[in-house]
C-alpha cells in the first residue's frame, strides 16, 4: 500500500462515509423543512387573499346598503327631524365601524403564527439532534 492513501476498509473510510451519510441525512431534512415552509407559505397567501377579497366585497355592499339605508331614513324624515335623523344615522354608521373594529382587532390577536408548524418541526429536530448528541450517537 502506497503511503497517503486510506485503506478501503479502515475506520478514517467507515468514518468519511459515516459523516457523508450524516451530511446527506441532514440534507434530507433540510429539503423537507423547506418544501414544508413553501406549502405553509402558499397557503397562508391564499388564504389572506381570499380574506381580502372577501371582506372588500362585504365592506362595500354593507356600505352602499348603509348609505342607501340612511339615505332613505333622511328623506323620510326630510319635512320634520332631518338633522336629527342625520346624526343618529351617523353615529349608528360609527358605532357599526367601532365595532368591527374590534372584532377585526380581537381576531388578528387571537392569528396562529405564521409558520407555526415549520418551527414546531424545526424544533423537534433540535430536540433530537441535540438528545442524540448527548447520547453518544
């Protein structure tokens, strides 16, 4: 055997392979937290477009249902109460306002995290990365 050359049975070759296997485990991994950060990342823009949409199509038919609304109250009231009617249909259109805002408040709080389940995985290999390590593996 020429000398600098690594038997092919010996343990430097048992451990290259040994870290080859490791590094290409590792790899694995990788690529599946990744392509499981994508299918997380897709479907949370889907769904916030589809929420957008959504709500820009309720927030103008509730809108134009309101105006319409209020505006019939007014005319109705024209002859007598005019102003009056004006400021409590106002101020119903406020309350209305204040409170979907609360409610759109109360739910952005109450959100999942974004990515909640790459992390969780992330962290379970952590955990066991770092329990194997400390059992001698």
């Amino acid at each position: 055997m020429e000398q600098g050359t690594i038997p092919p049975g010996g343990p430097v070759s048992k451990l290259i392979r040994s870290l080859g296997n490791v590094l290409a485990s590792l790899i694995d991994v990788g690529q599946t937290r990744l392509e499981l950060l994508t299918l997380e990342l897709q479907a949370e823009v889907r769904r916030a477009a589809g929420l957008l949409a959504l709500g820009f199509f309720t927030l103008f038919f509730a809108g134009m249902g309101c105006l319409l609304a209020g505006l019939s109250l007014i005319f109705a009231f024209w002859d007598s109460d005019r102003i009056l009617v004006s400021v409590l249909v106002t101020g119903f259109f406020f309350l209305l306002a204040s409170l979907g805002g609360w409610k759109l408040s109360g739910q952005l709080r109450r959100k999942p995290p974004m990515l909640g389940d790459t992390l969780s995985e992330l962290r379970k290999d952590s955990d066991r990365l770092r329990s194997g390590m400390g059992n001698g593996a």
